[in-house]
C-alpha cells in the first residue's frame, strides 16, 4: 500500500489526496480479486486503476478551479520535502503527462517495461521512447546526471 501511495503522489503531487486514490485503487482491487487474480499482470492493473483514478480528480479539479477562481489557489505541500525532493517533483510535474506517467511507473513503481506498457496502454517501444525523452529532458533540467562516457542512454534508461 505504501509503495501505491508513493506512486500516486508522484503523478498526483498532493499526498493527502494520493493516500485517498491509493485507498480507493486498493478498495477496487478486493472488489475485483476473482478478475484480477487471473491477469498476467495484476500490478499493472492495479497501476492502471490508479491512473485512471488520478485522471479523473484531475479533470474535476480543472472543472472547479475553471468555475470557481478562488480553487485556483496554488498548492500547498502536505508533507516537508527537501530541497532535492521538490527539484525532482517539479522536473517531473514539467514533463509531458505519457513521459511523467513512464517515468513514475519505470522508476518509482519499479515496473518493467512490459508491465509498464499494459498500464499505459501502449506498445512497449513507445514505454521507451518515452522514458528516454523524459530523461533527456530531466537532463537537460539537471536533475539526473550525464551518463558515464562508457555507458550509453539506453542503458540508464533502463530501457529493457
């Protein structure tokens, strides 16, 4: 549980609210055991339904925020971060919504590239793809560090 909340709160960026998703992805998990149990890949469901989740309170915040201007307000941390925590959230809330979602699933959720590409919904290629512009422009940010002269991209992308 602690792992999908982390997860979340990457995508999310709010703690309290990615506890509340978290919880609710957790809720929808038991209720469909017998479905999920079946699945090659129960952990990308799971990933998927978290997702979706997020989305959803995504687009009914931008509704409030679009009818009420005082919801608007900029955000407040819930939690105290560092200084290098709150570099690598705003890197990541500046990427592109797919290469965030790629990222977050790649790295924080430890997914493969596979499992990664069945949440997403897309062809294992475009996971790579996308992980390897993320993190070029991650790089650009300065928030990850030049790869070694004998390594290559690929391989600290990690992009199996």
């Amino acid at each position: 549980m602690a792992a999908a909340r982390r997860h979340v709160v990457a995508l999310h960026r709010r703690a309290g609210s990615a506890e509340e998703l978290a919880q609710e992805t957790l809720a929808r998990v038991c209720r469909d055991w017998r479905k999920v149990r079946r699945l090659d890949a129960p952990g990308a469901w799971a990933h998927r339904v978290a997702l979706n989740l997020a989305r959803s309170q995504f687009r009914r915040r931008a509704v409030a925020r679009r009818l009420d201007p005082r919801v608007a307000a900029p955000d407040r941390a819930d939690d105290p971060d560092v200084a290098s925590a709150a570099a690598v959230r705003a890197g990541l809330r500046a990427l592109p919504d797919r290469q965030r979602l790629a990222v977050v699933l790649r790295y924080f959720a430890d997914l493969s590239v596979a499992d990664t590409a069945a949440a997403i919904g897309c062809p294992e290629g475009t996971v790579k793809t996308l992980t390897r512009e993320a993190i070029r422009a991650l790089r650009g940010a300065g928030l990850i560090a030049e790869p070694v002269e004998d390594e290559d991209e690929e391989s600290l992308a990690d992009v199996d």
